[in-house]
C-alpha cells in the first residue's frame, strides 16, 4: 500500500510540473499608449505703456526704455515689429525732397526727430530705426532663405522663423553648421528691456514731439 501510494504521489507531481511547465507565458513586445493634452496660451507679452524724455542737447541719445514681460507661445512663425503711423505729419509745404514721416512728429506736423530702438536680439550697441508706415519706401518684412541678405525695411524685434536664413544660420553666419538654430528662433527670456534712442539734429526745432509706438506681434508673416 505503501508503494501504491508513493507512486500515485510521484505520478501527481509529475503531472502538476507538466502542467506548470506546458503554460505560456507571452510578454507584450509592443502596445500603444495613447497620451491626449491641450497646451494653454501663455497670455502673450506686455510693455511699458508710455515713456516721456526731455532734450536738453542735440545728438543721439536715450530717451527712454520700455520693458517687456509675458510670452507669447502662438504658432510659428511669427514676428515682434515696432513702428509709427504718424498721420499728424505734413512736413513743410514746397520742400524739394518728400518729407519722411519716421520718429517723433511735432505738434504742428511740420518736424521729426528720427527714433531708433534697441533689442537683446541685437547685439550690443546696434540700433534700428524705427520706420513709419506711410514713409515713401516701407517694406513688410520677408524672410531671407540664405544668410546675409536682408529684404525688408520692417523694424523686427525678434522671432522666430524656420524660413529665414539668417536667424537658423547661427552666430557663425553660415547653413549646415554646428551652432544651426533650427527654427529660427531669436526670442530672449523674459523680462527684457528695449532702449529707445532719438537722433536730434542741431537744427531741430524746439517744441513738443510725440509717436505712438506701435509693438505687434504678426503671425506667419
């Protein structure tokens, strides 16, 4: 009886080890995880809302800075340009050369002191000049597709832009290079503070000058 029952254990055990031994284990090679989100708008950028100077001396000089805060995470690409719409300017009447409407306009209409500005994007100590809308001459911006050329008279501030050359060249200059920025970008982090400069001639007339300065921002220009 003894014997009988030891090999019914045997055979037990062998057939659960068979049973244990005869089952697949399958490990999964590859499953899709589906990851769903929404990016929210960052609430774009602010500035400074108004600067007032006093001109004492003619020349170049500062005559004020407007700080910029916020980010702007709208669809590329897109740029930041500053400009004026002087509709108040009628210059003198009968002069020999068309009078251009950039800068800061008197109060009669008749004079202008040029404005340039200054962005981080820049570089040190380079300045634009902020152009005006109705100037003879004004061009929208457009990407350059190969570095060094510039083909617009926009004032840009910064951007970013995969189609311009000039900004996915790098520091160097140059396509295809290490320091390449892929997408163009010339934004800085924020805040940030851009320099306003006049150029006051020494014939410049006394009185009060003004210019609404307009910052926009302008999606896949």
């Amino acid at each position: 009886m003894d014997m009988k029952r030891s090999l019914r254990s045997a055979a037990a055990g062998l057939a659960l080890t068979a049973a244990f031994s005869l089952t697949p284990a399958f490990g999964s090679v590859k499953q899709e995880v589906y990851v769903t989100g929404h990016v929210q708008p960052f609430g774009g950028y602010s500035f400074t809302e108004a600067v007032s100077f006093e001109v004492t001396v003619p020349g170049e000089q500062e005559i004020g800075r407007i700080v910029v805060d916020g980010l702007y995470n709208g669809e590329y690409p897109w740029i930041m340009r500053c400009y004026t719409d002087n509709l108040h300017f009628s210059g003198i009447t009968g002069s020999v050369r068309p009078p251009n409407s950039a800068g800061l306009v008197s109060k009669d209409g008749l004079y202008v002191i040029p404005l340039f500005i200054h962005s981080p994007t820049y570089g040190p100590n380079v300045w634009r000049r902020i152009p005006d809308l109705s100037e003879p001459g004004y061009l929208p911006y457009e990407p350059a597709p190969l570095p060094g050329e510039t083909t617009y008279s926009d004032c840009v501030l910064m951007g970013i832009d995969p189609r311009n050359g000039n900004w996915v060249a790098g520091a160097d200059g140059l396509l295809y290079t290490y320091d390449d920025n892929l997408i163009g970008d010339t934004t800085v982090g924020t805040p940030f503070e851009m320099i306003l400069q006049a150029n006051v001639p020494a014939a410049g007339v006394k009185g009060d000058y003004d210019a609404v300065l307009y910052i926009e921002i302008s999606p896949a220009p």
